[in-house]
C-alpha cells in the first residue's frame, strides 16, 4: 500500500485493528485518527497495512456482492457497479483492499462508503 492511494477516511489495520486515517502528510507518513503520532505505510515493515476486502467487510459496508462467473456485481439501492475479471471466480478470491472500495465508491458517486 502506497501513502497516495490513501484518502482521509480511509481504514486501514493497526495493531490493535481497523484505524482510520486522519491526515496524510507530503513525507508519505500519516496519521490516524484518536493518535497524534505519524505512521509508515510503505517500506519493508509498514506500521499499517491493508485491509483484504472479505465477504465479512462486504457484509459491514452497504454493498449487496454477487459473485458469478467472472463478474462481480456491488448493488447499494440503486446503484450497481459491475467488475470483470478475465481468470473466472478463482481471480476474484482476492477482492481486493477496503480503503480502495472506499476510494472507488467516492470517485464514483461522491459520497463516501458507510461501513458498520
């Protein structure tokens, strides 16, 4: 995970589980909320790390996901968003990260992703 893939918002994993990010800062260190220290995101032993994107975080955010073939379909009332992947379901397995649904779903609609 890159600093510049990260908006304020986003979670990420700490030590002790999801964190939210509170500041981004131009040396790539951030800060997360409720901390006023700075935090390594790329290197070799990053302090925080993402967060794979599971069938429970699916569950947690307001995305209905519908896995077939090799299409996943994200449905949140009336939008759907439609994602093709070339090596079928087994491809799919890795969903990908949470702070990145988080930042798709707000270039998409320009709100931002609720997760419980």
């Amino acid at each position: 995970m890159k600093a510049s893939e990260l908006r304020i918002g986003n979670l990420i994993l700490g030590a002790r589980g999801s964190v939210k990010v509170s500041a981004i800062l131009e040396s790539g260190l951030i800060r997360i909320e409720g901390n006023s220290s700075v935090f390594g995101v790329e290197g070799d032993e990053p302090c925080l790390l993402p967060i794979p994107l599971t069938e429970e975080w699916c569950s947690r955010t307001k995305f209905h996901v519908d896995i077939t073939e090799n299409i996943i379909i994200w449905t949140d009332g009336d939008k759907v968003f439609m994602e093709q992947y070339g090596e079928g379901v087994e491809e799919v397995k890795n969903m990908g990260y949470v702070h990145l649904r988080q930042n798709l779903y707000h270039a998409l609609t320009g709100e931002e992703l609720t997760i419980k």
